[in-house]
C-alpha cells in the first residue's frame, strides 16, 4: 500500500501541532497548517506529485514540506515528525482533538498541572484542579469531560471521505491479487455512512477462498492478517489501515454482497421478511428449503424475496425492507438532478476562484446556475465582503453573465447570523443578493434556548433564503450545539426557508437522519457544496450521499428546480 494524499496531510498538520506546541515560529505552523490543507485538495497521488513535480509548482509548499511529502514517498514515515514526537509527549497532541482546547490552553494545562495524557487531564477536571486554573472555572472542566467523553466515542472511526479513498486504493489493489475476477466495496463505504469504523471489501473469485487470502497475507505492506474462517479475513496495513475481506464464487455474489454491506439491522429484517416466504438467508446464501439458489447480484435476492431492491444508502433498518415490499421505495436523487450548485466561496473572502472561474468550471460541470456565497462583512476572520467589496463583486457577477454562455451566476451570501438573530448585512444591503445563506459561525456556548431563539429571529427577516450548516457540527471533533429542532423545522415550513445539507465531508450538516424529520415538517432541503476550491466542488457528491441516506427524492431539493424556479423561491420569501 503506497501512502495516500490523506495520509500526507495527516503528517503535515501533526508536525504543525507539534511545532505550535513547542511554541515555534508561528509563520513556520502556518505554512505546515496551509501544506496540509493544499495536499488535501491536490489531485492525483503523492508518487506522481514528486516524480513529476507537481509540489513545486503549488502555491504555499515550499522545500521543507516537499521534503517531508519525498521521504513519506520514499520510506513511509518522517524525521521530522518522529524527531518532534520525542521532545513532544504524545498525550498533548490527542489533547489537541478536545473541542475548546487550544494550544495556550493545553500548554498551559501541561505547565502547571503536569498533566501529559487524556487520562491525567480526565483526572484533573473531575477533582478540580482543572477548574482553579486561571481563566478555566467549572464550565470550561464540564465541557473538557464532554469533550473526552466524546473522543472515546470516536476513536477509530474515519470520516467518510478518507474511508471511501482508502477503500478504493485497497480494491484496486486487491483486484490484482491472483485468481480474483473483481473487487467490490461493501460494508459502511458502501452505504455512505459519514464516519466509517470498518473498510470491507468483497472479491469474486473462481480459485478456492483459502488460496485467495493466503495471496494476500503475502502482499508487500501487510502487517497482520487473521483469518476469521475459510473465506473471511481481517487484514492489517504497516501503516495502521484494517479491512475485512470476503471471498465468494460468482454464483453467490448477490446474497454475499448484501450480507457484506449490511446493516445489521436491514439484515435481520431482510432474514425475517424471507422467512416469512418460505426461503432462508444465512451464511451469505439464499436457500428455498435445501436448495441452493444461485444469486448473482443483488437483484436477484431482492427480486426472489418479493422485494424492490434496495439502493445501498437506505440500509439502515429504518423502514425500507416494508417499502420494498409495498413497492413504495423512493426515486432518490442523484447527482444528475442538480441543476445548479450554491454555496460557493470565491478570492472574494476565503476561496481561490474567481467569479469567472468558479462558473466556468461549474458549467463544464454540467449545472446551469451557481451561487456565488461569500462570507459577510462581520466575519473579518475569512476575509468577510464589506459593502464596497460587494460592489465589486456584483459588477463582476453582472460581467460574467453578460459574458459566458451556458450558465447563471446568483448573487448569494453566507449571511453570519449574529448572537441576536439579526444577520451580518442591514436590510437594503441584504435586499440587493438573489438569495442568502444564513448561518452561525461563532458564540457556539450559547444553551438550548438561546440558539434556538437566536436561529428563529434569523427567519424573521424575509431575506433569509436557507439555513445553512445548521447545527454546527464538525465530525469527530466538535458535537452539535444544543437547538430545538422541532420549533426550528416547523417555522421553516411555515416561513418558506430551506435548510442546507452541507456537504462539507467534515460537517454533512444537517445530519441525514434529521433530514428525514425536516422534510417530513414541510422543508425544503438544499444541498450545499460548500466549495472553497475547483476539487471542492466535489464535495456536492457527499451532499448527495446524504440526501439519499434521508429518502430524499428530486423534487425535494431546493437546487434541482431550475433557475427561474429556484430564483422564485427566495423572491416568495420576500412577499411574506
């Protein structure tokens, strides 16, 4: 297994956090921060990037960070982090990952505490050392024990992203393991969970299962292997990365796959409604009676069972198996049926496209319309628009669509929503944008009622198009901030305000399973990309995950009208 671009930007922003931590030139953090955050986003992998030089050519990767990017390359592992790790006490990195601890704050900790790991710090904030520290109190310690707490939880998982890229690689690999016909991705990557625990990969094979894992245990990288029985096995890379394998003849790939993707839960009601027939599934095989029934793909154990198949996202247990039997499954979206992509940054605050670009490259991307969604003047901190940069921009706007051909360019704004509801822009400046996004990017402490009153005075003003990024959430590093989401989503169906799945791959906020009560109250969902770059853009594709985890179908989502449709929408909210 060669390292992966995640893997690369994992190592530079674990140096960054060693340097900060060791109180190093802050320019020199930055620069480690800004790497990891470009390779990210980089295309290709990192063997290509340094055979054929693409490092030197991006803007923010100097020599030191090309060097570290070569040696992980070349030998799996770096210097510079291994040398940082000894003169860095491991536990102050994880406590890095507590949201609300910031490098003072675990310095500090460190300093007059001696706390050196999460068990110490866990220690300090339940007898109340952490709390008499100067500028912590008891809040900041409850919030410390949550946020444990919270890491405990998540430890081992992968957001879905990363999952999906080393799934991939691992298939590709596998697929060129003797004997093996294909190599398909099962298990949670399969049906697009947003945190994956567990990479599990099905290989069609001819040759007997046995001899197929023993080629694997005998591939370059791998560290452990253990053979659950003759045609499953748990496999462990060097550099830390697990998956399962299963193996299966042709003739059994439908009912294996399934067992494979799971749920647990879809599972065992897929179990009993064949029971309830007649058949029988068990061992990753369909049976009538004693007889073996041949399933070459899913469909066929779906369709043998009086079943619709079952699309791989809906799998949860959570209705779909009565669905399918009644034939009522819903037509999911798909990418295809966005007509235009919203929720886009420019250079204008913190992208790096210009107007021009961003709906060039969204009109080769197939959309009719893209909305342009800059940061608000309040949020100084991502370069926010003051109303003098506004006009420039809406000129530029003006320009481009008298210019280029094929699409239309909104004037939006990521409207901040400030701590008393009222948004980041007075009213005749708010009047002058196609549509607005309104969302809340800081005073994330405030108690369940303030936030909810805080997001429903944001309603009041008949600009607000959609709410996005709801709830706050950042996966596996920051929980939802507390709302009452029944008062939120009925007054969006009441007022005409969508609310945004934001398909950030760290956020996917709101999460699917509150879509599915939000547009059973009457709301309209948007699916926002949330783009900063061209590769993000592609983020729409985790937004779209989503929406099919939530049942969503076309007409559901706000950016699949076309562009008058979805203009008229924002317009009826200013008639209210």
């Amino acid at each position: 297994m060669t390292v992966d671009r995640n893997a690369v930007a994992r190592v530079l922003d674990q140096i960054a956090s060693h340097l900060e931590l060791k109180a190093e030139n802050p320019f020199k953090v930055r620069a480690f921060r800004m790497g990891a955050r470009a390779v990210s986003a980089l295309a290709g992998d990192p063997v290509r990037w340094v055979s054929e030089g693409t490092l030197e050519e991006i803007r923010g990767i100097g020599p030191a960070i090309q060097s570290v990017v070569r040696e992980l390359v070349d030998s799996g592992r770096s210097t510079v982090l291994e040398e940082l790790r000894e003169h860095t006490p491991p536990g102050l990195v994880e406590m890095l990952s507590i949201s609300g601890l910031g490098v003072a704050k675990v310095r500090l900790i460190h300093e007059q505490l001696g706390v050196e790991s999460i068990p110490e710090l866990e220690a300090a904030a339940r007898d109340g050392r952490l709390a008499g520290l100067l500028g912590f109190g008891a809040k900041t310690a409850e919030n410390v024990l949550r946020g444990i707490a919270r890491l405990r939880q998540t430890v081992g998982f992968r957001l879905a992203h990363h999952a999906l890229e080393e799934a991939e690689m691992l298939r590709d690999a596998l697929a060129r393991v003797p004997g093996v016909i294909h190599a398909l991705i099962a298990g949670e990557v399969r049906r697009r969970l947003e945190l994956v625990r567990e990479i599990t990969i099905v290989l069609v094979a001819d040759d007997p299962p046995a001899e197929v894992l023993r080629a694997i245990a005998q591939m370059p990288g791998v560290d452990e292997f253990g053979g659950q029985d003759e045609r499953r096995a748990t496999i462990r890379f060097a550099g830390g990365e697990s998956a399962q394998v299963v193996v299966t003849p042709s003739p059994n790939l439908g009912a294996v796959l399934i067992s494979a993707t799971g749920s647990e839960s879809h599972l065992a009601e897929l179990v009993a409604h064949a029971a309830s027939r007649g058949w029988r599934l068990s061992g990753g095989a369909l049976w009538r009676g004693s007889e073996f029934v041949p399933t070459p793909d899913e469909d066929a154990v779906y369709r043998a069972l009086g079943l619709q198949p079952v699309p791989a996202e809906l799998r949860e247990g959570m209705g779909e198996i009565a669905a399918a039997a009644a034939d009522t499954l819903p037509r999911l979206v798909e990418a295809r049926d966005l007509a235009g992509l919203i929720h886009c940054h420019t250079s204008y605050s913190d992208g790096n496209m210009s107007v021009r670009d961003l709906a060039t490259a969204c009109r080769d991307a197939g959309y009719a319309y893209v909305g342009v969604t800059d940061h608000s003047g309040g949020a100084a901190y991502v370069g926010g628009l003051s109303e003098e940069d506004l006009q420039r921009q809406w000129a530029e706007i003006d320009a481009t669509n008298n210019q280029l051909e094929g699409i239309r360019v909104f004037k939006g704004v990521e409207a901040d929503i400030l701590p008393d509801g009222r948004l980041g822009y007075s009213e005749s400046v708010l009047a002058g944008f196609d549509f607005v996004i309104a969302s809340i990017h800081n005073r994330f402490a405030m108690d369940r009622e303030q936030m909810t009153t805080r997001v429903l005075a944001a309603m009041d003003s008949p600009y607000v198009t959609i709410l996005g990024h709801l709830t706050g959430r950042l996966l596996l590093s920051r929980e939802p901030y507390p709302l009452d989401l029944d008062r939120i989503f009925t007054k969006a169906a009441q007022s005409g305000v969508a609310i945004e799945i934001n398909a950030d791959p760290q956020r996917l906020d709101l999460d699917w399973r509150l879509v599915r009560d939000a547009r059973r109250a009457g709301v309209a969902i948007s699916i926002g990309a949330d783009a900063h770059s061209e590769a993000g853009l592609r983020n729409v594709a985790w937004g779209v995950a989503m929406a099919r985890k939530a049942w969503l179908e076309p007409a559901d989502v706000l950016n699949s009208r076309p562009a008058g449709e979805f203009q008229r929408f924002a317009e009826r909210r200013r008639r209210r």
